[in-house]
C-alpha cells in the first residue's frame, strides 16, 4: 500500500489468516517494522484489535 490506507481499511498484505505476507521481506514497510503489538492497541481479539486500531487512526 504505498499510499498508505484509510482508517478501519484492511491491510492488503493479510492473508486469510491474518498473517502478514511481507513478514522477513525487505519490502516490508517500517511503520509494520516498527510496530509492537500491545493489548491496549490490540485487545484480544482479531474484532477487537480491528475496532481499537481503527479508532485511533480515526482520531490522527
């Protein structure tokens, strides 16, 4: 996604699992490098994580 995404739009590098398909790459982007998964951001579940992470990219 080189122009980036919109809040709440799913990454097009999740697979159906919600693995990342550029994980180990060198095209993997460093904002996803620099990320660490946290349960405030995340919550427990893939529904949750998808609600926080989208209101806070809502709120920037």
């Amino acid at each position: 996604m080189p122009n980036g995404k919109a809040a709440g739009e799913r990454c097009i590098q999740l697979d159906e699992n919600n693995l990342c398909k550029l994980f180990n790459q060198p095209e993997r982007p460093q904002v996803c490098l620099q990320f660490k998964a946290m349960e405030d951001v995340c919550g427990d579940s893939n529904e949750a994580a998808m609600q926080i992470i989208t209101e806070l990219e809502m709120l920037t």
